[in-house]
C-alpha cells in the first residue's frame, strides 16, 4: 500500500517542503558519492547520526537534528520524500512557513528522543527523516480527518489506485509501526518504529492550539473533517482495451 496523492490542494507555494526535500536529496548526492570507502562512509554516519548512548551521555546533541537529513539509501530517501510531498505542502499552508519548519524540527528531535527511550544504550546510528515526517502525518490527520488520499494497492499481479478518507490510511500506516515496534529489538537496527510513533503524537499534539484555533471540533463540524476548501479532482486515465482478433479457421478436410 503506496500513498500517490491527496485531493487537498494547498493555497500557497510550499517553499519550506521545496526547501527541505532539496536539502535531503542533495545532501544525500553529496555523501554517497564523495566517500570512495566504506570506512570513510560509516566514520560520516557515525559523526552525523543519532547514537542512543552517546544522547544519554550527553554528546553529540547536534545529531538530533543532523540524523533528520540523512538517509541509509535511494529507496529510504525516496519513500520520505512522497510522503512529505504529499502531507507537506497543506501543512505549511494550514501554519505558515516558518511556524511548520520549527514544526518539523521538533517533530523530528522528538521522534528521535522516543527512539533513544526505546534503546537507550543502543550504539547503531539511527538516520532518517522519518520521525519528522510523521509528525507531519499527526498534524495532517487532526486537522483533515476525511481528506481523501490516493493509494495503490498491489497485490501479487494486481494494481489499483483507490481514493481513502486520510483517517483510514494514516491510521493502517500508525498500526503497522506500533504492531513492527512490538516485534522488533531497537538494539539491533532496522527500521526505527517506535521513532515513527512518537513523531506521529508528538505533531499531532504540536497542532492542537492550530486545530483549537481554527475552532476545535467546531472546525471538524463545519468541514466534516475535509478541507475547507475544493478538493483537487484528477482525470482517469484509462488504458484502452484491445480486442483480441481470433484468425478464421480454415475448414478440414471433413468440414470441420
């Protein structure tokens, strides 16, 4: 299950999203290309990651920010920079430009504080852009409920794109990282699941004095829990259908 898009347009150009998507994506051009070693590529991670231990030690503070721009490879950066696509830009717009970078760098330096609770004498260095993100997510969910978000779904051999309310899919992508963080040793490495949980809460609670502001549950009344504005429609597009042609039989020799 891959979210493609939301049908919630933003009223204004979101250049703290441009900003941040450009700093990853070029940050990560510039590191995984100018380390000719494998050495000199884990010493980078080492001195700009998160390690647990050295948190709750109190060294390296700064890393709580810089592990938020770093990514362990293409599929990693990719997959965080859709979902800051899509969930950014109304986010940005719902605050303003700079009042969302602050959110996002708190959103990110909680998550990451919930991943060292989590493994507090941990040494593998944590990177990623993740926790921000899904403080992002958080925020988004409390403030457009109902918004509907295109997802794909494959199945083996099967592919489709369904619109569903934003409740649906963020909740489904919340359960998966409570369900892998039960499951997973945080000593170990792998994917930082209790750093997406906690990114989640923690943006999610960041906006409550916006949602309050906007009105509170009154906000979700008059909206129905969807934006408070048109949302986007796209064009279906459909692949043409054609028609198999079955040559004509030549009869046998006995008419059949």
């Amino acid at each position: 299950m891959f979210p493609l898009r939301d049908h919630n347009p933003s009223g204004r150009t979101p250049y703290v999203v441009y900003l941040l998507m450009a700093a990853n994506i070029l940050g990560y051009l510039w590191y995984s290309t100018s380390f000719s070693t494998d050495r000199s590529l884990a010493l980078f991670y080492s001195a700009f990651a998160t390690v647990p231990r050295e948190i709750m030690t109190g060294e390296a503070p700064l890393t709580l920010v810089t592990s938020m721009f770093i990514h362990g490879g293409i599929l990693h950066l990719a997959g965080n920079m859709l979902f800051l696509w899509i969930f950014g830009d109304n986010m940005e717009d719902e605050m303003g430009h700079l009042p969302f970078l602050l959110f996002y760098l708190l959103s990110g330096v909680g998550a990451t504080l919930a991943h060292v609770v989590s493994a507090p004498q941990s040494l593998v260095p944590m990177v990623g852009a993740s926790g921000a993100i899904a403080g992002v997510m958080g925020g988004y969910l409390l403030m457009f409920p109902k918004a509907r978000v295109d997802i794909l779904i494959i199945l083996i051999i099967f592919f489709r794109i369904i619109p569903v309310p934003a409740f649906i899919m963020l909740g489904l992508w919340l359960g998966m990282q409570f369900l892998g963080g039960l499951n997973a040793d945080p000593n170990l490495g792998g994917v930082a699941y209790w750093a997406h949980a906690g990114g989640f809460f923690i943006g999610l609670a960041l906006t409550v004095p916006l949602w309050i502001k906007r009105g509170g549950p009154r906000f979700w009344t008059r909206t129905d829990g969807q934006p408070p504005h048109p949302e986007t429609t796209y064009s279906t597009s459909r692949i043409p259908r054609i028609p198999r042609h079955t040559p004509a039989r030549r009869p046998g020799p006995w008419g059949k």
